[in-house]
C-alpha cells in the first residue's frame, strides 16, 4: 500500500464545553435526549427543526415545550458558521466569509442559476496539498472541518438566501480544502445534506472535488451512497503534473487513470475532469490529445477552468481563442466537454481564489 504525507489526518478543532447540537444526526439528538433524561421524541422534533426549518436558535424551537428550551439553552450550544462577510458579484453569485467557534474564518459561494442553485463548501481551514497554482494551498493546511461546519455552510447559505425547504440545490467540495484529506467528516455531513427527512439533498447532486488522493478515491468508491467525483487533473504528464501538484509524486497519472477505472459508477454517472488552463503551460493542442486520450479511459466529461489570476501566482489564463479551439478540439473527438467561467471572479469568489488567514477579532 503507498503512504503519503496526507496519510496524517489533518488537525482537528478544539472541543467546545458544551455539545453543539448543530450537525447531530438523528440518532445522535436521541443519545442526547436519553442522556439528558427526556423523550428520545424530542429528538425527532429538533431534527425537524434543525434541518427542515433551518431554525438557527432554541427560542425559534416552540414545538418544545418552554421548560426544555431553557435546558437546552443552559446545557447545549445550537451553533451554525455565522456570517460575516459577503461580497456579491456581478455575475449574480456571492462569496460568503463564515467565522467559526475558534475564530476561524472560511469561505462559500452561493451561485443562483435558471434551473438550481449551487453551493461550493470549504472542507479543511486551508489545503495540506500544496498546489502551486492555487491561493489555498498557498496557505498551508490549518484544521479540518467538522460535519456541522460543512453542513451549516449550507444552513446558513441558504437561510442568508431566503430558499424555500426544497429548493433545488447542488453542492460541490470545490472551495478551500482537499475533501478527500478530511473524508470521515465530509461523509458525515454528506448524511447530513442527503438525509431525506432533513436537507434532503439528492446524493447525485452532490459533488467532491479531488487533486488525486488515490487512497480517498478507493475509499470513497466503497460506500454506497456517496457523493459524484471529479478528479483535478490539470496536466497531461506526470512530470509537469509532478510540478504543480505534489500528490502527483506519490500517486502518478498511471496510479490515477488506474483508480478512476476501477472507481464504481453508475448507469448515468461520469466522473468529471477538471482542468485549469495555464496560459503556455497546459493549453497547448499536444495536452489537449493527451487529456482526449486520459479521458477516455472511463465515463467522463470535460470542465475546461480558465485560470482565475491571484496575486503573485506567476500564471496567466489562456486567451479566448485558445479556449475555443481547444473546446472544439475535444468535442471533435466525441468528448463531453464545457468551460466552466467560474463565477464571482470580481469579488476573488472563483475556484483557487479562496484564501482566510487573517482572523477578526
Ligand atoms: N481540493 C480540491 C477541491 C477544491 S479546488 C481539488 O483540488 O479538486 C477546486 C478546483 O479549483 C480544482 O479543480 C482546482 O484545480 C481548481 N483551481 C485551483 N486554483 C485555481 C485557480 N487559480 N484558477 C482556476 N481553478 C483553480
Ligand atoms: Fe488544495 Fe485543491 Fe487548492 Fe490543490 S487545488 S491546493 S488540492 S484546494
């Protein structure tokens, strides 16, 4: 079996005095109950109201009667990410800066379209992966999050957005973090987002982004209900991938193509490629044969991602042209593909923009 350095589990938040509620599946709220000498009833009533209602404080909890309120409120925390920041951009879409319990700050995007809305989900504060094209691997790994920070991304975006219970709703790992360095909690709050008598996202819906952490990838393929992957490819040989991505050196393109054969989709499912166009670096028509030729390996569809500028990168998107032609290029050999203008770029919301280091007081 490979060892990586991302074998080593990310740290892990402090533990707060008292349980936060928030993010307890059902099962868990009825441990609560019984420990705290009320009917386990209970809990189907907060679960209701947590997930259903996104309620987000105990006095909103009037199913309950007055007396257990008060208890909950002395004895427990009812604790989403909080707000505190948006930048809306243009494009419709807006960045949101969420603070944590330990005075952390991350980041997710709201992105209205026609038809849905999407969400991207930060999974770690920071990346351990170390990409050099990307602001958050700038910045180091500093903690994983836990399901109820994940899923109270989603809480507390689509209660700033006023969404109505089932409002059609994708989400993608896409934001700070490598999701599959942090999987026991992103699982966990998988449940919690797909859990029909709570958020009741459709688990198809549902999409984890990857830089190719092969032992995640198999992991991820053995459960049975799991989220949609698309794998960050990037680059078309192992030596220039080795260059950009780190993971590259411990799992190659032979490891990868390798995994994603072997990963279980199903009857409709593609795996999606993303690639990040880097002007003169991986836009040329050679990488685009070699990306053909990747993808067709397994059921897959193309994301082209222009390169999003973030200072001191070094790099440069690619010209429209080139976008168009290489599109073309890949569609001409029978490929699924499309150019994912990622959104928000006015307010630094785009893919590989998203970077907190500073904390507010
Ligand atoms: N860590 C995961 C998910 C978060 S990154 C992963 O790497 O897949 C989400 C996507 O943004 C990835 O496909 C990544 O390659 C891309 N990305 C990172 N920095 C970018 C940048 N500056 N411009 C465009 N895309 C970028
Ligand atoms: Fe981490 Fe993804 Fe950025 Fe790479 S591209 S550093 S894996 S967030």
């Amino acid at each position: 079996m490979t060892t990586s350095p991302w074998d080593q589990p990310a740290p892990e938040p402090a533990q707060a005095a008292r349980p936060n509620v928030a993010g307890l599946d059902l099962a868990a709220l009825r441990r609560l109950m019984v420990d705290m000498g009320e009917s386990p009833f209970r809990a189907t009533q907060i679960h209701q109201g947590l997930y259903q209602q996104r309620w987000t404080a105990w006095a909103q909890f009037t199913s309950l009667s007055k007396a257990l309120r008060t208890r909950l409120e002395r004895e427990t925390e009812l604790r989403w990410p909080e707000v505190v920041e948006s930048a809306a951009s243009e494009d419709g879409s807006t960045k949101h800066a969420f603070r944590l319990q330990d005075g952390t700050l991350i980041e997710g995007v709201h992105m209205p379209y026609p038809n849905r809305t999407t969400l991207c989900l930060s999974s770690q504060v920071g990346c351990a992966m170390g990409c050099t094209f990307c602001a958050t691997g700038l910045m180091g790994i500093k903690r994983n999050l836990t399901a109820a920070e994940i899923a109270g991304q989603v809480v507390t975006m689509l209660n700033a957005h006023g969404h109505a219970t089932l409002d059609p709703v994708n989400i993608v790992f896409m934001g700070m973090g490598e999701p599959l360095h942090n999987l026991d909690h992103v699982m966990h709050a998988f449940g919690l987002m797909t859990d029909p008598k709570g958020l009741a996202i459709a688990p198809r819906r549902i999409t984890l982004s990857t830089s190719g952490l092969v032992s995640g990838i198999q992991r991820l393929g053995s459960f049975a209900r799991r989220p949609r992957l698309a794998l960050s490819l990037n680059a078309t040989t192992d030596a220039y991938r080795s260059s950009i991505m780190p993971v590259n050196k411990v799992w190659n393109l032979d490891a990868l193509a390798a995994a994603l054969k072997a990963f279980p989709v199903e009857k409709d499912e593609r795996i999606t490629l993303e690639y990040v166009l880097l002007k003169g670096v991986t836009d040329s028509l050679d990488d685009a044969r070699r990306l053909a030729a990747f993808a067709r390996g397994f059921p897959s569809k193309i994301n082209l991602i222009p390169f999003n500028p973030h200072e001191g990168s070094g790099y440069e998107p690619p010209t429209e042209s080139r976008i168009t032609e290489l599109c073309g290029f890949l569609a001409g050999r029978g490929l699924t593909v499309s150019v994912r203008r990622s959104r928000g770029q006015d307010v630094a919301g785009a893919c590989g923009q998203l970077v907190r280091e500073r904390r507010l007081p």
